[in-house]
C-alpha cells in the first residue's frame, strides 16, 4: 500500500507542479497584457489632452487636476520622454475656472 501511494505521490506531484507554473505563467502573461493596454489608452488620452488645449491656449483647473492624475498613473507605468515633455507644456498653460 505504502509503495502505491509513493508511486502515485511521483505521478502526481510533477503534473500538478506543472499546472501551477502553468498557470502563475498565463497570470503574469494576462498582467502585461492589460498594463500594456492600461498604458496605451493612458497615452492616447494625454496625447488629445495636450492637442486640445494647446490649441485652446488655457486649461481649466478641472482639466488640469484630471489630466494630472492620468499622467501619474501612466508615468508609474512609463517613463515616456515624450509625455514628460507634453505634462511640462501643459504645466506652462494658463489656468482657468471650470467653464471659462
């Protein structure tokens, strides 16, 4: 009996070792998948943020807070020379209440 239990203990254990890597492999791949997906939509929306007020010459303090928030966020995930670049513009833009 001990030596069937021993065998089955060697079956199974390298099978079950083996689902578990496999799954902790597919988790991490599942995580970069959506960071990566995080950090695209994050990008995007800076980048028609900065377009638009630009364009507009001011940002209203709402905007401002908001477009504050994504970039930490995003710069958590990535440090991107370009988005650095695009925060410092929009720092540099005048200020205006919510609605003006």
């Amino acid at each position: 009996m001990e030596q069937l239990l021993m065998q089955t203990y060697t079956i199974v254990l390298p099978i079950l070792l083996g689902y578990i890597v496999w799954l902790l492999k597919s988790q991490t791949r599942d995580r970069n998948a959506s960071k990566k997906g995080t950090m695209l939509l994050l990008r995007m929306q800076l980048i028609e943020c900065h377009d638009r007020y630009m364009e507009q010459g001011y940002i209203s303090t709402n905007a401002y807070e908001n477009f504050c928030k994504m970039y930490d966020v995003y710069h958590e995930l990535d440090e991107d020379a370009t988005i650095v670049k695009m925060k410092l513009e929009i720092e540099n833009l005048k200020l205006t209440e919510k609605g003006k």
